[in-house]
C-alpha cells in the first residue's frame, strides 16, 4: 500500500526533479516508509511512489520499480493477494525474480500477458507502467475500483496521475479551479460522481474501476478501457440454497485467508455489526484450522480496534464485546477524545480533500490507533451491504418488487425485514401506518404509498438518483436534490459525460438487482471505498476487504433474491453461513447502525460555537452554492433548541464539509 504519483511533459518541457518530488510528497501520509523517483530525461517523463512496507520490507521491494533490463518502470499501490501462485506460474515460465515483493510479479506479468495480466491479478490496486520502448504509460485499476487513481490530461501539454487529488495542489504549474456544476451536484447527492469518474475538480479525472487507460506523447486524447464487467463473469450457481451456502462460506474463507499474506502484523477494524463481525469471526476459524494452507502470514493478526460511543445511540460497543468473548480475541477499545475535536475534525476534513455526509475523523481515529499500536494492516468487511441489501432501502424495493410480482407472502417478509432495520423507537411508527391505508386514497398504488411515507428522505433522494442515473449511455442526468431544497441555490443541469469506453447495461436484471448493481459499483459503494482509504491513509494503514474478493463479488451477483434476503433478514446467504462461527445474537441481529460520528451530539454540544462562526463567516455568505441566511436561521434555531435531528445533521455537514474546502483552498 502505497501512494503513486507520475508527471509527464507532453511538449517536452524539462521535468525537475523537484517538481516531481514535491508532486509526490504531497502523498507522505499514505508511504512513510521511503519516497523513490524516476525520470527519464529524454521523454520528460517522472514516475514518483511513496512507500509503505507492507511484502518485502527490504529495499529490493523499493519503487519506482525496474524490470526486463530496464525496459519497464513501475509504480503500484495496493496488493495483488494472489501473487505467490502467479509466481511459481512465471517461474516456470524461465522468470527470476530480485525480490519477494508482489510488485516484480505484476511487472513480469504484464511482460508475459501484456493488458491480460489483469485478470490474473486477485487483489486491489492503482498502478502505472512505463514502456520506455514503446514509449507508452499504461494505468490500470482494480475491478472495482477499491483503490484511488487520479489524472490530469491537457493534450499536447502534460498529463500528471495522483492516489488523491490532494497532490495536485503541489503540482507545479498548474491551479486547481474547482468545478461548481459538481459541488452544486454532490450537495444534492454524495454518492453522484465518484463512481462515474468525475472529481470536483476542473479537468481532474478518476480511472473508473475494471479500466485502463494507456497514452503516448501524440494522442490528442485518451480513452478509459473497460476491462472488468461483473454481469460478463458470474459463475454457476447450485440451485440447492444449502449448497450455496456452502460454497459462499469457502469462498469467503479463501478470501479472507489470501488478504492475510504479508510481512507486517493485521488488525481489525470491528464494529459489532454482522459484516466486521464475521471477517473477525473468520479469522478465528482459520486460527483453529490445521488444514487450511497459511503462506506467508505474520504472528500477530487477531488484532481488534473498537470505536465507542458511550451515552449515544451509536454506540454498539456491547457487540464487539459479544464477538470478542466469543473468539477469545483481544481489542482495543478507542473512546473519543473532544478535547481537540474541532482541529481534528478541520485537518480530517481537509486532508478528505472531498464531500460526504459525515466528518471522517472518527474513523480516522480508528486507524490512527493502528498504526500508533503498530500495525499496517486491518482486515475490514466492506461490500456486503450494497450486495446483500443491507441498507433499509434495499427491503422497501424487495417489498414493492414482491408486490408487483403478487406474491404477498414475500411482500409482508421484506416489509418486515424492513422494519427491523430500525431503532425499536421508530418501528412503531413505521407499523402504525399499515393499519390506516384506507385513508390513503385508493387510486394510489399501495407500494408507491408506503415509500413515500416510510422511505427516509435521504435514502429517497439516492434512490432518484440512481433511477436518473440508470441506463443513460451517454451521459448521467442529474439527481433530484439531497438536501432541503430552500438551503441550495438554483444551479445549471450540467451532464457527467461518460469515461468509458463501454456502458454496462443491465436494465435486464429485477428492479431489486438494479439497485445493488448501481450501488455496488456506480454510487454507494464507490463513495465509501473512497471515504475509508482516504481516512485509513491519513494513519498509513491499509485495508483489505474479503467481501471485495472478485469471486465472492461475482457469485453473489449470480445468486437468486431468495438467498440474498429471506426469512426475515438481509444477507441472509452471509448469516446462513456462519451459523455456529460467530455469536448467535450477532448474526441474527437486525438493527442496521453503521460507523458515523455522533453528529447530533457534537452540533448540539461541542462543536456549537465553532458551526456558528462558520456558518457567519464572510466566506460562508458570499457563495454560489447555498443560501447563507436561510441557513443561518436553520441552525441558530437547532443550536439554541438542541433539536438536531440525524438526516438535518448530514444535511448540514455536506454543506460545512464543502464551506471548509472552499475556504481553505
């Protein structure tokens, strides 16, 4: 795990290495272990990497990396998890290798394969490759776009490629403007450009997940290559549940078995809930198996770091500790300190350097303990929501599905499953309604009445956005607005011109499968893999996902709706099988929380004083994007009162969170 970066002078302006270092430097954080630079002279071409030792500690695992008598330079970040088998692959091909790292296996990969090699790969990763041969800079991304590549490509000019767009602040030559069209956009729904390859920034891309992209110093332009497309890979699936079930669990145990290769010590990220929970619950089986294969593991990978939140209603420290009792684990519990929460939650927000729905430094601190512990590596459970509908909205879409369908019995199922996806105090609420519809009038379908008096208005807004976003393949609509539409001023309808090469389309599959494609790759999904690098990377952690696993990926995307939820639950699959491998109470548990700062709290308490400074500011009033006073008459009154309420707190904070990078640009 590392950060990458790479400058390349396309009308052969000299590059100095100052340049090139300070461009590269700006990504410390995530490679503290060495900086390593490469130019080569002729093409005005520099290849930058700021290391973290995480497989071949000593400097033979150094980059930027050469190979083939110096025909290739590489710089890499992230893993390729399956490298020893594609190792011994080459070596039988007459490879030798200099170092144990999986990086000299990617390079003599694609020295063998060319743009197959990707396939081969089971792993993470942003990488570029320089063919001083061919004269040709080739980048690729990981299938699903779990690790962060960004470029900036002005033809004839220069083309430069970052891990964050933190960096091209220090790149030299060059201003950042941002681009209001999608500030104006991501206020009204977070989740609407990093999976589509926009940034919020003028002329600065993201590689899509499953793309490459290669250019040369005569290209006027550059097209993103799709090579990954999930619907073309689902594997055959066995129509008996149980025999799903149980090639789910060997799947997810290969998995997590692969992402434990390394030469530094693995924690966990664990917060109680079903998906942390089983990854750790994994771990444990694979500590009390003599007959599973374990190659190159570290000693110490059982590690646990809890987040609390005590006197809040997000805390879910009593989990863990369930799962930690049940394992005879060990943790690191982390209780917040506010002494210095504003700092930390400005230099967070800063660093994020993007827009979300909730401050990042709680999870920074997570990983901020880590690495102060010593690790750099947790071992986390990201993807499962957005595959097996763990979010509420997932169930309200099975349900009208199930209605469409006639089929009642799974209707009152995912109706209920949805209704246990909430705190206990708002199901009554959500039951209430049911035993009223007459006063409804009846001409209005009863599926189209219960999302719009039940769905929460947020997760209402993502779901509009993504049913604009679907299926157009040239260009994405724009999404109906997130937050309260008097606190936004009106801004043009700009379009996201489409990146790739290839439009996936997957208007075929159910309604319910509609929506976990998008989330899964295009919105939700995206957007969290960029939130928990750019937060883990601040502290020079790394993180691995089992769930994120191709494989795993892949099957799940060709399981039928009954076994993805079922009998009451979501991610039923999942929780089937680790039945008998985790606390019972946890793997049946319903109530859906998820890792979020209490920002009802903090708005209310600590950060009061600091939000109304803000929100008073010169800066926050003379802007393009929202209305100041309307907004300052909101939040005196929620201050004064103390009557935040949760979708009003990250309303607000996408705005804040925007307030401060424009001031602080």
């Amino acid at each position: 795990m590392c950060g990458i970066a790479g400058i390349w002078h396309l009308d052969n302006a000299p590059l100095y290495k100052e340049k090139l270092v300070r461009f590269t430097d700006a990504l410390l954080h995530r490679g503290p272990d060495g900086g390593g630079y490469h130019i080569d002279s002729q093409l005005s071409l520099g290849l930058g990497h700021r290391r973290l030792s995480i497989l071949d500690l000593s400097p033979t695992g150094s980059q930027p990396m050469p190979f083939a008598n110096e025909r290739y330079w590489i710089v890499f970040n992230g893993e390729v998890f399956n490298f020893l088998e594609i190792r011994a692959e080459l070596l039988n091909k007459g490879y030798t290798f200099q170092s144990d790292s999986d990086t000299e296996v990617v390079l003599a990969a694609y020295h063998q394969w060319g743009e197959a090699c990707l396939h081969k790969f089971n792993g993470m990763w942003a990488f570029a490759i320089w063919d001083t041969e061919k004269q040709t800079l080739f980048l690729a991304r990981d299938r699903f776009g779990v690790k962060p590549l960004y470029y900036l490509h002005i033809p004839q000019q220069i083309f430069a490629f970052a891990s964050e767009t933190i960096a091209f602040k220090q790149l030299d030559g060059y201003q950042r403007q941002w681009n209001e069209d999608h500030l104006a956009l991501l206020l009204r729904n977070p989740f609407g450009l990093e999976g589509y390859g926009h940034t919020t920034f003028q002329q600065t891309y993201q590689l899509l997940g499953g793309h490459y992209l290669k250019i040369n110093a005569k290209q006027p332009s550059i097209q993103q290559v799709r090579w990954w497309n999930t619907l073309d890979s689902l594997p055959a699936v066995a129509a008996n549940y149980e025999q799903q079930v149980k090639q789910f669990y060997e799947l997810f145990q290969d998995a997590t078995l692969l992402r434990l290769r390394s030469d530094v010590p693995i924690a966990s990220a664990l917060s109680g809930g079903v998906d942390s929970s089983a990854v750790y619950c994994m771990l444990h089986q694979i500590s009390q198996s003599d007959t599973l294969q374990k190659l190159r593991i570290p000693q110490d990978w059982q590690k646990a770091f809890v987040a609390t939140f005590p006197d809040t209603s997000i805390d879910e420290k009593q989990y863990a500790e369930e799962v930690i009792a049940y394992t005879k684990g060990s943790a690191e519990y982390i209780v917040p300190d506010y002494s210095n929460l504003i700092e930390e939650v400005k230099n967070a927000t800063l660093l994020f350097d993007s827009i979300y729905l909730t401050p990042l430094s709680i999870v920074s601190n997570i990983y901020k303990e880590m690495a102060l512990k010593g690790f750099k590596i947790s071992l986390d459970g990201h993807g499962v929501d957005e595959m097996l509908l763990g979010y509420p909205h997932f169930s309200m879409e099975a349900y009208k599905y199930a209605m469409a369908q006639n089929d009642p019995t799974a209707a009152d199922s995912y109706w209920d499953t949805y209704v246990q996806l909430h705190p206990l105090n708002s199901q009554a609420t959500l039951q209430k309604p049911l035993q009223t519809t007459p006063k409804v009038p009846k001409q209005v379908p009863l599926s189209t009445r219960l999302y719009q008096q039940f769905v929460p208005e947020p997760l209402k807004n993502i779901y509009r956005g993504m049913k604009q976003q679907m299926g157009v393949p040239n260009d994405v609509a724009q999404p109906e607005p997130y937050a309260a539409t008097d606190w936004l001023l009106a801004h043009s309808a700009s379009t996201l011109s489409t990146l790739t090469n290839k439009v996936i389309d997957y208007s075929h599959l159910n309604p319910v499968d509609q929506q976990l494609y998008e989330a899964f790759h295009l919105t939700i999904l995206p957007t969290i893999l960029r939130n928990f690098d750019r937060a883990s990377m601040q502290s020079s952690i790394e993180i691995r996902m089992p769930f994120m696993d191709y494989r795993l990926v892949s099957y799940v995307f060709g399981l039928p709706l009954s076994s993805k939820i079922g009998n009451g639950f979501t991610k039923r699959i999942l929780r089937d099988a680790m039945a008998q491998k985790m606390p019972e109470s946890i793997r049946i548990r319903k109530l859906k929380i998820g890792l979020n700062a209490p920002m009802v709290e903090w708005f209310a308490g600590e950060m009061a004083t600091f939000i109304l400074d803000e929100i008073h500011s010169q800066a926050f009033e003379q802007t393009n994007l929202w209305n100041a006073k309307v907004l300052q008459n909101f939040v005196q009154d929620k201050i004064k009162n103390k009557s935040w309420e949760w979708n009003e707190s990250t309303n607000f904070w996408a705005i804040l969170n925007t307030h401060l990078l424009l001031k602080n640009k």
